[in-house]
C-alpha cells in the first residue's frame, strides 16, 4: 500500500517572492484536479511557519504519520532563506514532502535534484507543463510505503529527529535547532528559547504548542511560564517559594509550580 490514497487530493504549498508569479501558481496549481488545498507563502520563513502553524488539517497529518504537506513547488531566488535551503530543511523532516521547484533559473537544476526535487520547472510555466510536474508528485508518492509500511520509507517522526525553528532577526532569518535549546520562556503569544550558545531568540509560536510538538523530543512543562530540556536538569530542590530546578552547571534556577511538581519528578526518576 501506498502512502498516497488514490480517492484524496493533494495538500500543497506554493512558495514564491513575487506576488504575481505566487499568484499564478496557486491559480495553476488549484486548477489541477488531483489538488485538494494550496498554502501560498511569499519566502521561505512564512513557509516554514506555516508547516509549524495549528492548522487542524496539518496537525491530523502529522498524527497520521504523514508530511503535513505532499508538496511543495517553490522558486529558488528569495529574500533571507533561499528556496534550495529551504529544500534542504523540508528534505530533513521524517517523512519529507515531495519538491518542485518553480523558477527563471536554470542554473540551479543539478543542486535541486540533488537534493531530491522530482522536477524542475522554468518560468513561465504553463499549465500542461505543471500538470505534469504534479503526476511526478503522484508517483513518488505511490511509491512510498503508507505510515505503518516499510519503517525506513514511511515511519513517523522519531523523537530523536531535530526539528529546526526559523528566526527572524533584522532580516535574517536563521534555523534553531531543537537540539540547542536548553529552556523555553513563555512571552505571551510569543516565545523566547535560550540556547546552548547563550543566546536567546523570540519566535511567535506559542508555549504550549511547542509542549506538544516537543514532549517526545524530551521536553517538558515546569511551570505556565517554563519549557526545559529533561536531560539538561541537573538537581531538583526546593527554594524560597517552593520546588526549583537547576540547568547545566551554572546554577541556572527556573521554578517549578506546583501543578507540574509530580509529573517532573515522575520523568526524572523515569516512572
């Protein structure tokens, strides 16, 4: 069996820094009959947050074990994050989605498919041309073992893969990796993760959802305000106020509320 379902159509997302040409390919793209949904993005950190948004559909695929995307049809030339460096971080997720790459370009095309990409389309395209490149989509997909299948083709994320977070910052936008973030601080709608290097970073992606997505990853839930890597706890003691744990080797102390005392003892002691 495959992971593509014959009877359900294509999610995908469109990615391009020019809004006439973003335009025209969501046209395109919505007008072929296997296309069920089209994300539009206008660069690649838009992109990147949208696969990490709370959208319900995206959030039941990856419970499925699937890419919260089939597809992704992106041009190359952007602003901050490049497409082909974006390509780069999508074909690191567990499963990936397919590539497609959209652009006036032609120089890139070795690199692209290097990187996996099933096709390579130059601008402007038509919308045969395009069809095509989604029937290329089609067929990677059907050659891929459903959730449940072949585990090396179709497993599910496993906790050890590193999710990557985007950055913006003074037009830059940078990759955080999950592995280098020692505690999460809740900043309203925002949140702040310090990383191993002593920097922190503000990212819009609220506390509790990176609870869910992180959980398995090793993280957990200290305190409304607090997110902290499990392995990087060193010492559990109770402080002015109540219970407070230390990070690292630098007395760094974060509190720990009441409601969270029991469930971070039962990790730490591994019940």
């Amino acid at each position: 069996m495959s992971a593509h379902n014959e009877t359900r159509r294509l999610v995908v997302l469109a990615v391009d820094d020019e809004p006439h040409g973003l335009s025209l390919l969501v046209e395109s793209l919505q007008a072929n009959p296997h296309i069920g949904r089209v994300f539009a993005a206008v660069d690649a950190a838009e992109a990147l947050r949208l696969l990490a948004s709370d959208d319900e559909e995206l959030r039941q695929r990856k419970e499925r074990g699937l890419p919260p995307i089939d597809a992704v049809f992106a041009d190359l030339q952007m602003p901050g994050l490049s497409g082909m460096e974006m390509a780069r971080v999508f074909s690191a997720l567990n499963p990936a989605p397919v590539l497609v790459f959209v652009t006036g370009h032609a120089s890139e095309a070795v690199n692209a498919f290097d990187l996996g990409a099933v096709d390579y389309l130059l601008k402007p395209c038509n919308q045969n041309r395009l069809d095509r490149a989604v029937e290329r989509v089609l067929e990677k997909l059907r050659a891929v073992p459903a959730p449940g299948g072949h585990p090396a083709a179709a497993a599910p994320a496993k906790p050890d893969d590193d999710e990557v977070i985007p950055v913006e910052l003074a037009g830059t936008t940078k990759l955080v990796p999950r592995s280098t973030v020692r505690w999460v601080e809740a900043q309203g709608d925002y949140a702040r993760l310090f990383t191993t290097d002593g920097n922190s970073h503000l990212v819009r992606i609220p506390l509790t959802q990176l609870e869910e997505r992180w959980e398995k990853a090793g993280f957990v839930r200290i305190h409304r305000s607090f997110l902290v890597a499990l392995n990087l706890i060193t010492e559990l003691r109770m402080g002015q106020g109540g219970y407070q744990v230390v990070i690292g080797n630098e007395e760094k102390l974060l509190p720990v509320s009441r409601r969270h005392t029991r469930e971070l003892k039962d990790r730490l002691t591994g019940r």
